[in-house]
C-alpha cells in the first residue's frame, strides 16, 4: 500500500505491538524499519529479557499475540526485594483471585512473535531493511520518500525508533537526559535449585542485581540476571571468565539457588535516562523509548512503551469513530495529558530508586532496610506499589484491561 491511516517509524517491541493493535481495531499502517529480520531475530542479538505486566499481557490477548507467546514465559508468581542480604525485606505477591504478577519472556521470543504478529496483520504493511530517507508533516498529511523509491502517505506519522529517534530530535522536541555511569551486565544461567517463579531484586550501593525467573530447558532450572555494576568495571566484568563470573553471582546472591551454570552469552548495556516533556508535534506522536528511558531498577522499560500504544490506539479509534482526521490536534493533545504525566511519574520514580539505592553507608542501609519492612507491613501502600507493577494504575485504556476499544 502507498497509503495508510498511520506511518510507523521503527518496527521493534512498540513499534510491532501497535500495528498489530492498530489491525486488530480496523486501522492501517506502514511499519519502516531498516533492520535486517534474519539480525534482530537471531539469538545472539539481544540477551535480556523482559518482565511483561499483567496489563500488556491482557492487551496482548486482546489483540492476538498471546497465542504466539503461549508457553514460552515463565510466571512471575511473586517478587522479593532486599537492600543487600541483610535480614529485611519487601514481598510481593498476587491475590488467590489474581493470576501472575506478570510472565518473564527472553526478549528474542518477544520479538519474534510482535515481528511475525505484524507480518500476518492485514492491514500492517511491514517493510524492512528499508529507510525513510525525507519525511515531510504538512497541514494535509505526512508523505515519506523511502530509500527503495517509493512514497507513502498517511494522516500521522509515529516515531518509533528507540531512545536516539531520529525523528524525535528533528521535531525539535527537547529531553531531559544523564547517564547513570552505570552498565548493566545481562546474562541467563543455569542453577541447581528452582526459582519457584519468584523474581529477586537485592540493592547494593553500586546497583541492583536482579536474578528473573526463565522457564526452565533441558538442562534443568534458568534465570536471567541484570547485574548493574559501574560503568568503568564493566569491560573488566566481560573479559573475566565464565566460572569467576559465576563465582561473584553467587556471592551477591549468597548462594540460595545452589551451584550455577551453564552460562549463556553475556552483554553489556550502558545505562541512562531520557525523558520529553512534550511527545507530540504536528502529525507526530512518540511511542517507547523515543518518548523515554528509564532505569531497568524496577523492569518497567518495556511496559511503559506498551502502556504507550493502549492509550495512542484508544485515542485514534475514538477519533477515527468521530470521522476526525487522526493527525487532527485534540487528538494528539488528548494523548500528549493521557501519557504524558504518567511517564513523568514512572521515571521521576525509578530515578528517585536508583538514587535512593545508591547511598553508601551503614545508616542509610538501615533506613532502607526499616523502609522495605513498614511498606510490606502495609497493606494499602502494598498494594498501591502492586497496581504500579501491574501496570493498573492510573486512568488505565481499554486494551490494558483486556477489552478492545
């Protein structure tokens, strides 16, 4: 097609999930990307993996891509939080009434079922390894002209791109953005003893070590690991050897998921903050990480983005019910107040984690050990940083609540 309700930058996580989303309502799309499939697909692309909220879940069988993720995540059946391994600590748990606090999925399974998700949508036209080389936003519409020499129009374009778009920066929409001078170090394991689903985050002043549960393989019990360490040990961190590797993880975890290995692969992220204050421009909307970036502290990254695309898709289906052009103002107003405080919030939160984690000494240790106690002796305040993990706070769209728009 040369023509579509909506030009979609970038055909990652987000950028896949909202032309899937955007089908599933009766919407049109072209999806640019110029990535190579056989590149991002591969299993030595991207070693992290993924907490999925128990929101983005109901979106992803709201619109289908549910069944392709069948069996291929683990249950997050609850959450544990400490401040090093001195006693004190924050359990998370869902209700007998309530089903998992979200499914952990290796990001390559992500990927591969948004991708496949968005080439079998009817009205998603997908291309990638193909760039837009001149995009213009007129008072008429968006018109792209791509590298393969074709041009298409749409009535909004979306920018898509991840944390450096492009697109974002040309609009002139400004960011507020630092570096941590942290590097998360990202892994999966093998360990004797099981996880029984169960998701650790345990501070230390340098950064939290997360150990996430993954499905287990034929080689027995797995985990993900997202280590954060100081910028200036993480080369050093990648060159040691597996089993010394090893041989510090099961130091800072204090050794209760028994001996570890195998190892996987082993990547490092640099890791930073951004955030735009304003998401929106003439025919443009922000989705994902190019609207903003926060730190993986509490595992929101991604469901932030998807949080993203609920609400963009409920306000251009209302719109598109109005008969309003989908690049019309109020439109992107409506979207701009919907997410824009929420994702201040989120990452104004976050931030204040990493910092609040970061002070050394023993009083403020046990101030945080004193914190994480009275919050898990607390039940309406509990439950409150539960609705937060779930991704049910707030004024929550339709395709989060598992209902299509």
């Amino acid at each position: 097609m040369d023509r579509a309700d909506v030009l979609i930058l970038g055909g990652g996580l987000v950028g896949s999930a909202l032309a899937v989303a955007l089908d599933a309502h009766g919407l049109t799309s072209i999806v640019v990307d110029p990535a190579d499939p056989e590149t991002i697909l591969g299993a030595g692309f991207d070693g992290r993996a993924s907490a999925i909220a128990s929101a983005p879940m109901r979106m992803f069988e709201a619109i289908g891509v549910a069944d392709r993720l069948a069996g291929k995540g683990c249950p997050i059946a609850g959450i544990r939080v400490s401040d090093g391994l001195e006693p004190g600590k924050l359990d998370f748990a869902p209700r007998e009434d309530e089903g998992a606090l979200g499914h952990m999925f290796e990001n390559r399974v992500l990927r591969g079922a948004l991708f496949e998700a968005a080439l079998a949508a009817p009205l998603a036209d997908v291309r990638m390894r193909t760039r837009a080389v001149h995009v213009d936003r007129s008072a008429t519409g968006v018109t792209a002209t791509l590298d393969s020499g074709g041009t298409v129009h749409a009535s909004l374009l979306i920018a898509a791109e991840g944390r450096n778009s492009p697109t974002r920066d040309a609009a002139g929409l400004k960011t507020a953005r630092w570096t941590y001078d942290h590097a998360a170090m990202v892994a999966t394991f093998g360990h004797a003893r099981s996880h029984e689903n169960i998701a650790f985050e345990i501070f230390y002043p340098e950064g939290p070590f997360a150990i996430l549960p993954l499905l287990d393989d034929d080689h027995g019990h797995r985990s993900a690991i997202v280590w954060t360490v100081n910028a200036r040990d993480a080369a050093g961190m990648t060159k040691i050897s597996d089993r010394a590797y090893l041989a510090e993880a099961e130091k800072k975890m204090g050794g209760f998921l028994g001996a570890l290995g195998p190892l996987s692969g082993r990547f490092s992220y640099p890791l930073g903050f951004h955030h735009a204050a304003w998401i929106t421009a003439d025919r443009l909307a922000l989705v994902g990480d190019a609207a903003h970036g926060i730190h993986p502290i509490a595992g929101q990254g991604v469901n932030v983005g998807f949080r993203d695309v609920a609400t963009l898709v409920e306000v251009l289906v209302d719109g598109k019910r109005l008969g309003m052009d989908l690049g019309d103002a109020q439109l992107l107003a409506r979207y701009q107040r919907w997410r824009g405080l929420d994702t201040f919030m989120v990452a104004a939160a976050t931030d204040g984690l990493t910092r609040l984690f970061g002070i050394p000494g023993k009083t403020a240790a046990a101030v945080r050990r004193f914190g994480l106690s009275a919050v898990d002796k607390l039940p309406p305040l509990k439950d409150w940083f539960m609705g937060e993990a779930r991704g049910e706070s707030g004024d929550v769209p339709k395709l989060l609540q598992g209902l299509t728009v």
